[in-house]
C-alpha cells in the first residue's frame, strides 16, 4: 500500500493576477509558493498557500477555454473533478461574506449535509469554479 495525502489541487484559470487577487481575499492564500513562465507554450502558474497549509495552483494558458457548471450536479456530467470542498468554521458567516464582499456567486444556499452535524453550500469564483463550503459539527 502507498501511502499519501493531499499537496494541493490546480486550477485553470483566465486570468492569474485576477484569480490570485481574489482567493487570496477570499480565502487567505497570500503566501506565494512557486511561480513559473513558460512562455514557449504560453503558460504561467502560481501556487498559492495559507497559513494552515491549503495549497492551491493556479495555471493560466493563453487559448484555454472555459468549463462552467451552474450546479454539481450538472458537473457530474463529465468524468473530471467537479469542485474544491472547503472545511470553513462558520458557514453562514463564510457564505455571506464570500457571496457579498467577495463577489462570489451563489449556486445553492447552505443546507443540512447527509452527515449529522455537517452543512454545506456551493458557490462559483470570479471564472465559475464550483466550490463547496463545509461546516462540520467538530467545528
């Protein structure tokens, strides 16, 4: 058996210094772990980390297009990663501030989850990433 664990997840995005802006006010990924230019394939990247260790890559290549899902469950469509899931503190709060101050576009309002004491709601970034937001009773 390996074993493993979570390093990060990329994201393809239009516009990087947009996408860094706005994680980085929404989430608090301030800390620049790497970048890189290959301008030979047009391709620029950033990942981005905060203090408890989430790690997000960024990767902007000139010609991608998008890939938009109003909901995850339309996501599920296609055989590809579908959202980030987010364990926030305080769901109500996050939702609010995320969807208000930061912009984020509400795709379904948090709710009950199958596990008792677990609430989630998904929102959509700046580019239309799914991102779920999950409160547990653990806090």
């Amino acid at each position: 058996m390996t074993t493993a664990r979570f390093h990060h997840i990329s994201l393809s995005v239009a516009d990087l210094p947009a996408q860094e802006a706005w994680y980085g006010d929404a989430f608090g990924l301030t800390q620049v772990e790497e970048r890189l230019e290959m301008p030979e394939a047009g391709v620029r990247t950033a990942v981005l980390s905060d203090a408890a260790g989430l790690r997000v890559e960024f990767v902007e290549r000139s010609g991608s297009r998008p890939v938009s899902h109003p909901d995850p469950f339309t996501a599920t469509a296609a055989q590809t990663f579908t959202h980030l899931a987010l364990h926030v503190p305080d769901l109500d709060a996050a939702f609010t501030r995320l969807t208000v101050a930061c912009g984020a576009a509400p795709v379904s309002s948090p709710a009950p989850g199958v596990t008792e004491g677990m609430r989630y709601a998904y929102i959509a970034d700046p580019e239309g990433n799914l991102l779920e937001l999950i409160e547990t009773a653990a806090g």
